[in-house]
C-alpha cells in the first residue's frame, strides 16, 4: 500500500504543487497559517475525497450520469482536455525548463530552440513509461516518488540549516480574506480536477494488484489517500515556510518559480540549478505520466475503435505542441477554464461523498450542478474581461461573488429547492 500512496502523490505533485505554495507564503506572509488551511481544503482534502468518490463511482462518467447522461459525456470529456492536453500536461514540460532550465542557459542562445530539445526529451519518457501501465506502480512509487521526496526534505533542512529569512507584511488580497484566497489559489494544482481523472487509475492499479471486490478497492483507495494527502500536506508545508520566511527577501514576481529559484541559489549556487531542475522535472514527469496514462484510459473505451496506445501517442503529440507556446501563456488560459470548472468538480465531489443518503432525491445533481455551473461560466467569463450586461450585475450582487464564491449561496438555494420539489413531487412518483 506504501507504494500506491506514493504512486498517487507523485500524480498529484506536479508543475502548479512546486511553484504555488511558495508563491502564497511569499504573499500571505504574516497571514500565511490561514491562507494555508484554505490552500489545504483545495488542494489536499478535496482532491484525496475526489479519488475515493471516483473509485466508488467506478469512473467520473457514472458520477457524472447521475446528473444527466449528456452531461457526464460533455463534463467528462472537458475535464480531460483541460486537465490533460489542453492544460495540464503541457503545464508540467513548461513549467521544469522555464523556471528550472532556461534562466541558467548562456545568454544570447535560443531559449525556443532549447525548449524544443528538453520537450522532445520529456515526453518521449513519459510516452515510454504511459506505454507500459502495469509498470506504473513499480517505476513511479518505488523508484521516482522517494528520489523526489528525499530531494525535497534536503532542499528544506538546508533552508532551516542556512537559508535567509525576513518575514513581510501581507499583501493587499491576504489581508483581510487570506483563508478564501489561499482556497482559491488551491485551484490553481488542478489537483481536485485531476482527482476525477486519478480515482480510475488507482482503481485499475488496485485490480492489478489482486483486489477484485469493490469493498476492497474502496477501503484501499481511502487508506492511499489518507497516506499520499498526509505527504502532500507535509510538503507544502514546507514550501509554503520558505516563501513565508523569504517574503522579505525577495520581490513579488509573476509565480512561486522565480523565489523558489532565489532560494535554492542562496543556498547552494550554481548546483542549486541542478537540483532545482531534477525536483521540477520529477515531479512533473510523474504527474504527465499519470494523466496521460488515465486520458488515454477513459478515451480508449469511449472511441473503442482506437487503442490505448494511439491516444497515449497523440496526446503526447498535441502536449508537446503546446507546451511550446510558453508557460506565462499557459497558466493565463488556465485561470478562467479553472474557475468554470472547478466550483462543480467540487459540488460532484460531495455530492458523491453524501450518495448514500441523497440518492432517492432525482432533482438534487442536476439542480445543484445546473446552478453551480451557470454561476461559476459567468465568473469566469467576467475574470477575462467580458461583460453580460445585466447578467454580470445581478450575479456581482451575490454574496462573496468578487472573491470566486458566488456558486455558493446560488447550490444552497438549489439544494433547499430540490429537496422542496422531492417532498412534494416524488412523493407521487410510482414506487
């Protein structure tokens, strides 16, 4: 079991799980305990839920149909997409070369040229090692996993040890709502999304394994999850010290990367370069392997005619086109996608959570999803700058809209609603 809790951790800890925690110690500073524990909820707790209510589900798609068919297909498929080729996965080859590779190259050289080669490289291992799916536990959680963790436990003692500290005041966004901001930065790890694509993966690694009963498959899902969340939450722990401790070291860039690069140089210089790019590239690697290797899972039953192979090789194609476009380019795309989408992954994941209990109300998933949904499309579209008129104005009078909670009080009101229209509607329905 030791080794799945790894194998599901290295699929977590990938390119945002590296450069964003530092990036919010860095800017809560002295309001970083709070801003953390809503971090932690996002990026830990739902995630490790996301896993067990898949599994228990056996597929996002069957989760997904008890809000409606089409739905679970349209859901689905965008899930993948953004977690996957459209995002995700060019996020992790982007992320190790720009922020760990490309600042340590010569001036005067070919930054894309470079990309290219290090691309290339990247995900014609990951292709090699999601080729090969009954191998994933072996390569990852007994051999990559603990080489990255070591890594990561020395780069933090060293810091202890001998780093440069000042703690700064917080900025502006974390003064006065650091725990709804350190929620919402949670969903920049993709990890509650990526959730719903990794519950089938554990689930067909625990089959392999031996453990055929659904019983089994779910309590050993929990117990990988309770093992992989505690290492999750220990590691950003220690990278949210560093940029808290660092805060008033260093300036404020445009991600964690940039303070997490200063950190390692103070303390090691040049071979801190080395060692930076090996964690980035690590971490990455497992969590691109993971994805690709569930994407291509999912799609391969839905288009029956094409192999796991073939779409294990042509998402690596098309993530390799787009990662060279650029990480900067990358995370703006992600931030409105994220905000769309992740407000209902979470209505789905506690929903799945209180199945037990729900499951005779036929008018609760599609209410609350519908309402969730229609709030969260219309934040994300107003983040990018597009007004719907008078659409805009009503949702920007919901309580917590401007903070990305506006969904919140639009569920409770769906959910009270369906539960009136079960007391009354289907109490007439036939038996």
């Amino acid at each position: 079991m030791v080794t799945v809790s790894f194998m599901l951790f290295s699929l977590f800890f990938g390119a945002g799980n590296l450069i964003f925690p530092p990036f919010l110690g860095q800017n809560a500073a002295e309001n970083t305990l709070p801003a953390i524990l809503g971090f932690l909820i996002t990026a830990v707790l739902l995630p490790v839920l996301g896993v067990v209510v898949v599994a228990q589900s056996e597929g996002l798609d069957k989760l997904g149909a008890r809000v409606n068919k089409k739905f679970a297909i349209i859901f689905t498929v965008l899930i993948y997409l953004s977690i996957g080729p459209g995002l995700g996965i060019p996020r992790a080859a982007s992320v190790p070369f720009e922020m760990a590779v490309a600042p340590y190259l010569p001036e005067g050289t070919s930054l894309k040229l470079y990309m290219l080669g290090y691309s290339l490289v990247f995900f014609a291992i990951a292709a090699w090692l999601a080729l090969n799916p009954s191998k994933l536990v072996d390569r990852i959680g007994r051999f990559l996993t603990p080489t990255l963790l070591t890594m990561i436990v020395f780069l933090f003692i060293s810091f202890i040890v001998k780093g440069v500290t000042d703690v700064a005041q917080p900025q502006p966004e974390y003064r006065s709502a650091a725990f709804l901001k350190g929620f919402c930065e949670g969903y920049q790890t993709m990890d509650t999304i990526a959730a719903l694509n990794f519950g089938l993966v554990i689930a067909i690694t625990l089959k392999n394994l031996g453990i055929q009963e659904k019983s089994g498959i779910i309590k050993h899902t929990v117990l990988a999850g309770i093992v992989a969340g505690t290492i999750l939450t220990a590691v950003y722990g220690m990278l949210t010290y560093m940029g808290t401790q660092s805060s008033g070291i260093y300036s404020i860039q445009e991600n964690g990367a940039w303070t997490l690069r200063q950190i390692v140089y103070q303390l090691f210089g040049e071979f801190g370069a080395i060692l930076l790019a090996a964690i980035f590239t690590l971490a990455c690697l497992t969590t691109c392997v993971g994805l690709i290797n569930s994407i291509s899972q999912y799609f391969s039953t839905l288009f029956k005619r094409i192999s796991y192979n073939k779409f294990v090789l042509g998402i690596t194609l098309f993530s390799f086109a787009i990662c060279n476009q650029g990480l900067n380019t990358i995370l703006s795309i992600s931030v409105p996608i994220l905000n769309a989408i992740y407000p209902v992954s979470i209505m789905l994941i506690v929903l799945g959570l209180c199945n037990n209990f729900i499951s005779g109300n036929r008018f609760i998933y599609p209410l609350t999803i519908l309402g969730t949904a229609a709030i969260s499309v219309i934040y994300a579209i107003d983040g990018v700058g597009i007004s719907l008129g008078f659409v805009s104005r009503i949702c920007c009078s919901l309580p917590l809209y401007d903070l990305g909670f506006g969904w919140v009080s639009i569920t409770a009101a769906m959910l009270v609603l369906s539960f009136v229209l079960h007391a009354i509607v289907g109490k007439k329905q036939p038996a």
